[in-house]
C-alpha cells in the first residue's frame, strides 16, 4: 500500500458496496429538496453511486502510475478523495442523527415556510462536493508535472 496508495480507493469502493448489503435500517430513506422536488434515495443506491465514483477515479492511476510525479501528490489526492467520499456518505446516510439514531420526524409542510429547514445540508454537501472536485485537481497536477519530468 504504501508504493500504491491508489489501491486504497479500490479498498473503499469495496467497503461502500460491502456496507451497501448490510445498511444498518432498511427503512431509512435520504430525501434530498432541490428546488420544488424531493428526491426519495434509498441509502443502498447512494453507496453503490460513491463506490462507482471512487472505481472511477481509481482507474486512470492504473494507466497513469508510471507516470506519476510525486507519491507524496499521490497520498494527498487519494486521502482527500476517501475522506470526502467517507464523510459525503456519513453525512447523506445518518443528517442530524450521527450520534444517536432516533426514529425519523414528519413535519407539517401547510405553510409557507416550513421549507426553511429543508436546506440544513446544502451547505455540508456543497463545501464537500467542492473540496472533492478541488482534490481532483492535486491527480492533473501530478500526471501534468509527471510528463513533462519524462519530457527532459
């Protein structure tokens, strides 16, 4: 592991297909307000969707790992990505309740502004998204400073 840091993007993508089977509440869905619309995820599909994100950025080190500039670029760009993959899924599966799972609450959506608490985890998300994405761009300076290292 530590010649092939990328291997534990691998290791990840296995645990989030591994724990997609043994979702602790079956009955546990994400409802996710975008707009005028919510979206009813079960946590199952949410799993399987970040362990296709981590496959996916996990295949171009196995094409590109020779070229490579830096493994200390490389640990920084696998350790963000599995940190904000892990805390994206943390967040999404267990909201408000990471410290104690209590039965879900039902709102009374008569009024007009009873969406105003809908939002609570736009920000979270966002910010994670965004370092996610942001940590992408550790991986194209590495190859990028890889292959012109080959060049001279």
């Amino acid at each position: 592991m530590k010649q092939r840091p990328h291997h534990l993007l691998l290791l990840t993508a296995v645990t989030f297909v591994l724990i997609s089977f043994f979702v602790l509440n079956q009955n546990h869905v994400i409802d996710i307000h975008f707009h005028d619309t919510f979206f009813v995820i079960a946590p199952t599909y949410v799993f399987w969707l970040l362990a296709v994100l981590a496959l996916f950025i996990w295949a171009p080190y196995l094409v590109t790992e020779k070229i490579m500039f830096s493994k200390v670029l490389t640990w920084t760009h696998v350790t963000i990505t599995m940190l904000t993959l892990i805390l994206f899924a943390m967040t999404l599966y267990f909201g408000e309740n990471v410290s104690s799972l209590q039965p879900r609450h039902y709102y009374d959506y008569s009024t007009s502004n009873s969406f105003n608490g809908d939002d609570k985890y736009t920000k979270p998300i966002g910010i994670l998204i965004s370092i996610l994405l942001y940590g992408q761009i550790i991986f194209a300076i590495n190859f990028i400073a890889g292959l012109s290292k080959r060049k001279t």
